[in-house]
C-alpha cells in the first residue's frame, strides 16, 4: 500500500502540484477514509476497525470526532 501512495503521489506531483502531493502519506489516507465513513457517513467504530487493522479502541479514537447536537439527534431518531 505504501509503495501504491508513493508511486501516485509522485505522478500527481509531475502534474504540477509538487509541493503539497509529495507530503501525502498512507497514513493520511488510512486516516482521512477512517474519518469519512465513520463521522460523515455514520460507520460503525468496530467494523472501521477491523477493516482498517485498528487493534484497539484508542488508536481509532483520535478520528472520530467530536459529538455535535445534530449526530446525536439523528443517532437517537434511528
């Protein structure tokens, strides 16, 4: 995977954006999908980690954002 990132990171770079693409790592984006699906879309904490090889709770904890009224109002209207 990391090897995967490495080789498009250099290609979106020749695109021109050099800079900013070269600081992209898989960890970014392991994180930036974790974050996704759980906050925006409402995934379940436990199959994000599985999913995503998360062997305990607090290191996926980090990325799941903070409770607003609206999530909670939609969590408990299911």
């Amino acid at each position: 995977m990391r090897r995967w990132v490495r080789e498009a990171v250099r290609d979106l770079a020749d695109g021109g954006a050099r800079d900013r693409w070269e600081l992209v790592s898989s960890h970014d984006l392991r994180r930036s999908w974790a974050t996704y699906h759980m906050v925006e879309r409402g995934a379940d904490v436990r199959i994000m980690m599985s999913i995503g090889g998360w062997s305990n709770y607090d290191a996926i904890e980090p990325y799941l954002g903070e409770p607003t009224e609206a999530k909670m109002g939609r969590s408990m209207s299911v």
